[in-house]
C-alpha cells in the first residue's frame, strides 16, 4: 500500500511526482506474484523541500506475523525501511533533458556550498 501526504494533491510538481511514485512502488493489478493482502506500506512525505519515504511493515502486537482472524485494533505499523529523503532539484520535459518545467529556487549546489565554506577559510 502506498501513502501519500495532502501535499501531493495541491502542487503540480508534487502531482507529477506522485504519479511516478506510483507507477515505480505500486504492485500492477492482477500480477501473478501480488499478495492477496497488506503487509507493508510505503509513505511519503512532504516537508521543507523534501520528500521522506519510509517503509512500514503491519505486525500483531503480540506475535511477529498477523493472521486473517486478528484484530485491526491490534495491528501496529513497525518502521522496517530503507527510508530516504529526497531533495527534488528539476523537472524536465523529456526523460533525460530538455526544457526544464520547474526547479527548486531553494537549491543550493554542493559545489557552491563548498565555496562558501573555503571562502571563510582565504580570508
């Protein structure tokens, strides 16, 4: 199962990228090697320019795998990961260039950072 924050429906850039999410970590409809139930889910998350993806597994509370019978009260969500955060930087019109849709005005390159720490250091 995927979990996308309400910040993916109101920016368009977001929108875009949640369509990608989607057809990358979603399980195809009908594919023969597809669970006929939910065990993990993957979350993504907005916040401050980045998005966090976290990987979630469902357990019981008292034993290490769930049943059909169990109780949803007794289900918990147990970070297992990879977990990343991911700082987009641009959007482009085809795959691997082209026109730049949008860009992220914060960015600020590695390279330029070095720069403005070797500054402080020449002076």
């Amino acid at each position: 199962m995927l979990s996308f924050d309400a910040a993916f429906d109101k920016e368009p850039n977001l929108k875009l990228a949640k369509e990608m999410f989607i057809h990358v970590f979603n399980t195809p409809k009908n594919h023969p090697k597809s669970k006929p139930f939910i065990d993990h889910v993957i979350s993504f998350n907005y916040l401050n320019g980045s998005v966090y993806f976290r990987v979630y597994q469902v357990c019981n509370q008292e034993e290490s795998m769930f049943t059909e019978k169990d109780d949803v009260e007794k289900l918990v969500l147990i970070e297992i990961g990879p977990r990343m955060t991911l700082q987009p930087v641009k959007i482009f019109d085809g795959s691997l260039g082209g026109q730049a849709l949008w860009q992220n005005s914060k960015f600020i390159t590695p390279a330029k950072m070095r720069g403005k720490a070797m500054s402080r250091f020449v002076q």
